[in-house]
C-alpha cells in the first residue's frame, strides 16, 4: 500500500488523459421520442481507487497531452477542505460539458494530503458525476506545482489556471472569483480573444524570480519585483535587481526586515536554491542598511517555533501577527521557465 501514495508521472499520465477513452465511462448514443439521434450526454470520469498523486512533472506532463490535443485548458486549484471551492464544482462541470465541444478540457488538481482521496475527495467528484480528471497534490509538491504554472499566483486555494491551445499561459484567477469572470476568461481564450502572458524570454533568461514586499503593519502588499536569471545558481543578479526594486519602499529608519526563503520549483536542491536567493537578497540590503534585516536564524528559528512555511505565510500574512516584531517580509517564488 505504501508504494501506491508515490507520484507516479508516468502512470498518472497514461490514467487519467483519456485520450482514446480511458478513464472514462461513455454513455450509448441517445435517441429522441422522435426517433433522431442525439448526442451522447456528458461523459462521467471514472476515478481510480487509489489516490491519483502528481507533483509538478506529472502535471506538466498531464498539461502538454492536452496541448498536443490542441486544446484549451482549465486548471481548477481546489480543496475538499475549502468551501469556496467545492461550492462552484457543480459549475465547473456544466462549463466542461458546455465547452468541451469548443475545445476546453479542466484538470482538477485537489491541494490535499492523499489520505483524503478514499474517504472524501473521490465521493464528493463522483457525487457531482464530474466529467474530468482530478490529481492530489500533495503538501510536498505544491510549491513546485505553483512554480510551474503561475504567474502571480503561488499556491492559494481556490485558483484558476487557463493555458491556450499552444499551452501558454492565458490568464489566472485567485481567490474566490466570481463565476461568470471565469466563464468569461475561457471564452474568451476558446476564440483566440486573449494576449498569452510572457514568463520568460530567450535561452539565457530561463529562470525567474518573482518576490513582493509585505508591510505586516498595514496588511498589505507594498512593492513588487520580478526578475530573470540564467539558472537557479544565477542569484546574485536577480538578488539585486529585487533588492533595487524594494529599497525605495521601505522606511528603512525603522524597518525590522525578514526575508524569507523563496518558494522553488526545480532544480537538484529547491529548498537549497530558495534560500540561497533569500541570503543574497537579504546580503545587499543589509550592505545598504545596515542592523534593519532580521537574521536567518531568527527567522528560522520563527518559522519552526510557530509551525509556519514561507508559503503558508505568503498565502495569509496575518499568522505572523503578534508572533514576530519585523516590520517587513520579503517573499517570492523561484522558478525555470
């Protein structure tokens, strides 16, 4: 049983794409009172019995199937644990059966521990005769699922995901967005009426960095960076690029600044390369202002004290109020491209 909870990129692949039919369960032609033939009602997914788990591989592979199928998709970020986005799911299936003809194909990909497949995540899908596949991703794969895919977003749940035909990103839809805003969004990629977002240019500027200033006082985001390196060891430049961005944002006369380690996807050492980035960040403002920046062990010693992750903390700033006395938080996402 213990191998079955493995991701499996392959398997789940080759489980849940479909393409000559598997995984599915396709209903017989219908006929009208009158006689005519009808098309088929929405086909109903059939889930497997074991816990579908995917990291950022599997689901970048799951993706390009569909590319190759010339099709538009939806990745829906859901939690059975969320109310927000389990209650627009009965939704979710009518867009899928409405425009599944036009070309869109959804994956769901449930944030969840994949204990919670058996017991909740399959009978509430099967519930609502779902017509398209679901992976878990588990608490270990969702940094890097959220590296590979988004563009602001980094791993909140609920969020919506749209790749084009050529599987470009097309636009990202965080938080609880009304409905008709992502109807509108795929039809709107469904007719080519959308300008891809644009990670990342050219063969030597396949890495990026995005990183945002947080001012925990007033709860709020106060200054934005992205930057672009060769490779994940490239941290010295894009540490600077984003140390230049963020200088002129801050009351550094009494600022207390905590930089985080950066949320990567990638790489032989992602957590190594995070905080790699961190420290270089933290290096240059500290050269430049000197005792305002909170040292790493103390924000790591915080990070483990209260049971607090960067991306736990990047998704709700508030679990820090009255835990820590910094004025400011540096986080972000590192990525390949």
């Amino acid at each position: 049983m213990k191998g079955r909870l493995l991701i499996l990129p392959i398997s789940l692949l080759g489980l849940i794409v479909g393409c000559a039919g598997a995984g599915y369960r396709e209903p017989a032609r219908r006929v009208t009172p009158a006689g005519s033939w009808a098309p088929p009602r929405p086909r109903t997914f059939v889930y497997p019995e074991d816990p579908p788990v995917a990291n950022a591989e599997a689901i970048d592979q799951l993706l390009d199937a569909y590319r190759r199928q010339g099709r538009v998709v939806l990745v829906d970020v859901w939690s059975i644990g969320n109310p927000a986005s389990r209650s627009r799911f009965d939704a979710m299936v009518d867009l899928h059966a409405s425009r599944r003809p036009s070309g869109l194909q959804i994956v769901a990909a449930a944030f969840d521990n994949p204990g919670q497949w058996t017991p909740a995540i399959a009978p509430f899908l099967r519930s609502g005769r779902c017509g398209y596949p679901c992976a878990v991703v588990p608490p270990s794969a969702q940094s890097g699922v959220a590296a590979s895919l988004g563009h602001e977003w980094r791993g909140q749940v609920p969020a919506v995901i749209v790749l084009d035909r050529d599987g470009k990103l097309a636009g990202e839809l965080i938080g609880e967005t009304p409905f008709a805003q992502i109807e509108a969004l795929v039809d709107d990629v469904l007719a080519g009426r959308h300008q891809p977002i644009e990670l990342a240019e050219g063969p030597g500027n396949r890495t990026l960095a995005r990183a945002r200033t947080l001012d925990l006082s007033a709860g709020k985001t106060v200054a934005r960076a992205d930057s672009k390196g060769a490779s994940l060891d490239d941290v010295g430049a894009m540490a600077g690029a984003i140390a230049e961005r963020f200088e002129a944002t801050i009351e550094w006369s009494n600022a207390r600044v905590a930089v985080l380690p950066f949320i990567v996807a990638g790489g032989p050492d992602p957590e190594q390369a995070g905080k790699d980035l961190a420290d270089a960040v933290a290096r240059v403002l500290s050269a430049r202002h000197p005792g305002t920046i909170v040292d790493r062990a103390e924000v790591d010693a915080a990070l483990a004290r209260h049971k607090l992750t960067p991306l736990g903390i990047e998704y709700d700033p508030t679990v820090l109020s009255g835990k820590v006395n910094w004025t400011h938080i540096v986080t972000g996402s590192l990525g390949t491209k």
